[in-house]
C-alpha cells in the first residue's frame, strides 16, 4: 500500500512539472528594455478601465499610472506581438493586467529580396 502511496505521490509531482512546461515564458530582454520617460514620443495614461494599449516595435513610450512613471523601449523580438505590461512594469505601478499589443518595426518590413542584402541588385536579369 505504501508503494503504491508513493506511485500516485511521485506521478502527481511528474504531472506537476510537466504542467508547468505548457506556459509560455518570454525572456524581459525580448520584451525590450526600460528608457528614461524623457526619451518617449509619446505619453500612454493607464487608468484602472486601461486593458492593453498600442505600440509599434522600436517606440519609445512613457506610460503615466496615477503619479508613477515609467518609460519602455519595445524593441521587441521580432517572434513578440504581445505582452503583459506587468512583466516590464516596475514593481507596484500596475494592479491589474494590461496587455501590450505591438506592431512590426516597420524599419524591418519589406525592402529586401529572397536573398538578403535588402537592394535587390546585383542579380543580372534585367530587360533587354
């Protein structure tokens, strides 16, 4: 009876940890990295009805919760569209969650070829 206490113990542990390999875990330096406020080019007030706000890859952005501050890079990682705002946030600015949805850099849209280089030229071809 003890083995078998000890199966179903050491199978709810397994199960347990398995569990947790189902939730996604974004690494903070892929989100971006914090920026002075004064950097931003542009302000997002978050009030308590605030459920995500807006932003485009490489902004800089200066968040304003009551009379707290702070100011967010979002150069993402290209695979990130969104993010838990909380997760950057500094400790106790935000009590509730607000999702972060970001647009593509668009310094890195377009532009190139199948092969790199981003010009286009250099492959002969053309018109004759």
């Amino acid at each position: 009876m003890k083995r078998l206490i000890a199966h179903f113990a050491f199978l709810a542990t397994l199960s347990g940890c398995a569990a947790g390999f189902h939730q996604p875990v974004q690494r903070i330096d892929f989100l971006g990295a914090p920026a002075p406020p004064s950097a931003a080019a542009r302000a997002i007030v978050i009030n308590p009805d605030t459920r995500y706000v807006n932003a485009t890859g490489g902004e800089i952005i200066r968040f304003i919760v009551g009379d707290k501050t702070f100011g967010w890079d979002f150069n993402v990682a290209e695979n990130i569209s969104s993010f838990d705002l909380n997760q950057v946030a500094p400790p106790g600015v935000l009590d509730h969650v607000v999702t972060a949805y970001i647009a593509p850099d668009p310094r890195y849209i377009g532009g190139g070829d199948r092969h790199g280089g981003g010009h286009g030229g250099g492959h002969g071809g053309g018109r004759k």
